[in-house]
C-alpha cells in the first residue's frame, strides 16, 4: 500500500524534469497535489499501524513498524536525490 502513494509524487515532478519554468497557478496545484499524496501516504501508514498492532505482539509489532520506517526513509532519501527542483 505505501509504496504506490510516492510514485504518484514523482510521476507528478517528473514532468518538469526538462526544466522549463512553471507558472504560479500549476505551482499551486503542484503543491496542493503533493498535499494530498502525503495525506494518503499518512492514512495508510495509520492503517497499516493499527493492523500490525492487532496481528503482532507489541514488540514484534514495534520492530516491524520500525523496519517500515527505515525502508521509507531511504525510498524518500533516493526520491528526492534524484528529483531537480522546479524552475
């Protein structure tokens, strides 16, 4: 479930790769898109946390949301590595 919600972000900056300047009103609609993608990302995070949580003991639990949030750590690290910023 995570890993679809970034993709749709980079499809979205991915059109502005060849550089060209973006006007306010797409910037705007830009940002508003990114916004939501990140109230997605969050949503399913809260669901998988809750379904962890009853499927695992709390340590195991604890543990697997941890190697979640290393894995997603480094996936935002590589995405924004790669990305230029919009002109």
């Amino acid at each position: 479930m995570y890993f679809v919600l970034p993709g749709s972000v980079v499809r979205l900056l991915m059109r502005h790769l060849d550089g060209l300047p973006v006007s306010d009103p797409y910037a705007k609609q830009i940002a508003k898109d990114i916004m939501v993608a990140d109230d997605m990302e969050a949503k399913a995070r809260h669901t998988l946390y809750s379904r962890v949580m009853r499927a695992l003991p709390a340590v195991k639990a604890v543990r697997y949301l941890q190697l979640e949030n290393k894995i997603r750590a480094v996936q935002a690290y590589d995405m924004a590595e790669s990305l230029p910023l919009i002109k």
